[in-house]
C-alpha cells in the first residue's frame, strides 16, 4: 500500500518524519515539506519506517556531493548547514528533557567549516576499484572526491584512482601537519613509493616502507605525533576549539591531580598539564600510549603520567583526585568505571562525549552527586547526524 505524506520535521539521524493516521514514519532521503509518496517497510508498535517511492514536492536541496545518499557517509549532506544546527540543538535540548527531565543550557555551539574538515580517511577495495560502502552494505561506492575531506586527502584519492589496477584492499590516508598513507592489498612496494614520492610516511600491509612512522599535528602550542594505530580527533579545527574552552575553564581554577581517561596520544593530559600539578592519562591502545610517551618528552612536559590498560582495570587505584576528564569511544562508560568516577568524588569531571546517548545515560548516574555548571555543543562532523558534546559537572 502506497501513502502519499508531508515532511513535517527531520529526526536524530537525518530521516524525515511524516505520519500516516497519527502514527508517525521515518522516511530517509527525505526532508522537512518534502511531498512523497511512501511505502510501509516495517511495522513496529509505537512507528512505521518508510521508503520513498515517488517524490510528489521536492524542498530544493544543497547540493554540495554527487555522492550524497549513496556512500553512506552523510546523512545530513542535502541540509542546510544552518538547519542541521539546528537539528542538532534540537536533538540534544529533546533527550535532556525526555531523558533527564532538564532543560539544558548550551552555553555555546561551537562551529567551523562545513567541507573539507576530515583529516582522515578509509577507503575500501574491491575489484580494482577503490571507495567508500553503500550505506548499511558492503557494496563499493567508487568515488575520486569527499568534500568533507581535506583538500591533500582528495589528491591523494585521485591518484590513487590512477593506480586503480593494481590491488589494494584498503588505504587510510591522513592529513596533519605531513601525510601519511597506510595500505594493504597486494600492490608492489615500487608501485607505491615511485607514485607517491611527496608522502612522508607509508605503511604497506602494516610494514612501514617510507618515513618515520608517525605524522605530527599542532594543537594549542604543543605538537603531537601520531602513528598509524593511534586514534586522533578527525577535526582538528573543531577539537582545538574545544580543548581551548576547557584550558580557559581550568585556568580559573586550581586543581592538583587529574586523570585523563581514554587519553589517545595524550592531547587533553599534555594540554592541561600546564595548569595542574600532577596528570594520569590511561589510554588502551598501546601505540597510543607510545605515542603519548613520546608527546610528553617532545612537548618537555614532566608531571604526567601514561597507563597502557583499560581504564575500568585501573580506574579503582587512584586517591585524592580533584579533576576527571573522560573522553570515552561511542559506548560511553562502562558501569564499574562510571561508579569508580562518582565514588572518587572530585571537585570536577568535565565529560566529552561523541555520543548523546551514552552521555544522557551516564549523566542519569553522575547528576545523583553532580550538577551540571556548563555545557556545551560542537559541530565536530558537519554533514552527519554526529555531534560532539562537553558538560562540566560541579559536586553538588
Ligand atoms: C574518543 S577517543 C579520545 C582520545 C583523546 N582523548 C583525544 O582527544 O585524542 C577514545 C579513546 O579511548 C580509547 N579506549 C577505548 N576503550 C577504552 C578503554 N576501555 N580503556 C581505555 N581506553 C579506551 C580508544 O583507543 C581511543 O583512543
């Protein structure tokens, strides 16, 4: 059965929604005054989910990538960049009410250039071919532009495509203060040196045939190298005005010994170690943790420890902690390290969060002994339905 529905407003992760008897569906490829005809696919108890059939009224579309709804990328690329912030604050103002009963206050959201952001990329090959996965398949996209990605990154992608014949499985090229290139397939080492002259430092199936190893990239004064493995913030521009709001906060306050938890190469530790008398970073990947070793000596940097481990293994063995910063991936805080965090009771945990989720969940615990002094937003992946966001927590 066929349903002809108006786009009335765009949800979470980019789908219009419209509704047929009252029930709502989320219909993706669709935005808000969108006239189209749908189809039910799934029949669930609370809503429907639908796929476009025929597209009645079109709201005209920012047409910024050839690609938009196929790599599976962006979910929000046809958007005005003013409404996907808007869409954005909306998101987090809605789960703070519906999660937290709360109406936060964003201090402020913090934004930057829409394209050309990305510092890095992973690119899939199959069958000579090189691009990014269809959305929720693992059907190749070939393409020879990002426009979220840095300019340096899309040359290297055209001239990887001019080596197309040659296997390659998968290629992640970043982008920082030098490049690096990181391939695995069955491509010569020849091939790939001679192509790729101007490259600081190549990897080829995980052995490192040109340069040092690891880039660098300057953050707020101090540099940082990265290596292949290490995780670093994909939007250095976005990252750097975050971790400047944080300094300034600290430099109003006067904390003793801090942990930075999920450390990666130490940028939070390293940055605020300026201010503090004693840093802990704990970091799993153990690259990571030689990377931030090197950082810290790099940057003459001398009251910060790393730990290689998992942050739930250590988290119990620290006292007299006045200063928490947790950085954790997408899944949040495990339960034993969220309660550990709250028993420590320091004067401050400043909580930096990619998923709204997980923080709305973690938060639902923390707020039982901790206030919420400041939050804020940034746009760190413009163009998707991800955000990134930062609440400072007080003791009550
Ligand atoms: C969002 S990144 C933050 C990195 C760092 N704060 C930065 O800004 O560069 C999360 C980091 O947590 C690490 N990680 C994931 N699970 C972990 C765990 N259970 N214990 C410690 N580190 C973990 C990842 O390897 C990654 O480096």
């Amino acid at each position: 059965m066929e349903y002809k529905i108006e786009i009335e407003k765009m949800d979470h992760f980019g789908r219009g929604i419209g509704k047929i008897n009252n029930k709502i569906i989320f219909v993706p490829h669709t935005v808000k005054g969108d006239i189209v005809v749908v189809k039910i696919v799934k029949d669930k108890k609370k809503f429907y989910e639908g796929e476009v059939i025929q597209y009645s009224k079109k709201t005209p579309r920012i047409k910024l990538c050839p690609y938009s709804n196929v790599c599976g990328g962006c979910s929000f690329i046809d958007i005005d960049y003013k409404e996907q912030l808007k869409i954005k604050i909306e998101k987090i103002k809605d789960l703070f009410q519906k999660e937290l009963g709360i109406s936060i206050e964003i201090e402020e959201v913090i934004s930057d250039s829409n394209t050309n952001y990305r510092n890095k990329i992973r690119l899939h090959g199959k069958n000579k071919k090189l691009g990014f996965y269809k959305e929720k398949t693992n059907d190749l996209v070939t393409i020879d532009e990002c426009i979220i990605s840095k300019d340096e990154i899309n040359s290297i992608m055209k001239r990887l495509n001019l080596i197309i014949d040659n296997n390659m499985d998968e290629v992640m090229i970043r982008s920082n203060k030098e490049v690096m290139l990181d391939i695995k397939g069955s491509i010569s080492k020849d091939i790939v040196l001679h192509h790729f002259k101007d490259i600081d430092t190549i990897y080829l199936n995980d052995f490192l045939i040109k340069g040092k190893g690891y880039i660098t990239e300057d953050i707020l004064g101090k540099t940082f190298m990265i290596s292949n493995k290490s995780f670093f913030q994909v939007n250095t521009k976005i990252c750097s005005k975050i971790f400047s709001k944080i300094l300034n906060y600290l430099k109003t306050k006067n904390y003793h010994k801090a942990l930075d938890l999920y450390c990666g190469v130490g940028v939070i530790g390293i940055l605020i170690s300026d201010y503090i008398d004693k840093v802990i970073g704990i970091e799993v990947i153990d690259t990571a943790i030689q990377d931030a070793n090197q950082n810290k000596k790099l940057n003459k940097v001398n009251n910060i420890d790393f730990i290689c481990d998992k942050v739930e293994n250590r988290i119990h063995e620290f006292q007299d902690i006045d200063l928490i910063i947790v950085d954790p991936p997408r899944s949040g805080l495990d339960k034993k390290s969220l309660s550990s965090i709250i028993k420590m009771n320091p004067e401050t945990i400043i909580y930096i969060s990619c998923n709204p989720n997980t923080l709305i969940r973690d938060l639902k615990e923390m707020l039982i002994r901790y206030k919420i002094e400041s939050f804020f937003m940034a746009d760190m992946f413009p163009n998707t339905y991800h955000v990134e966001c930062v609440a400072l927590l007080g003791r009550k």
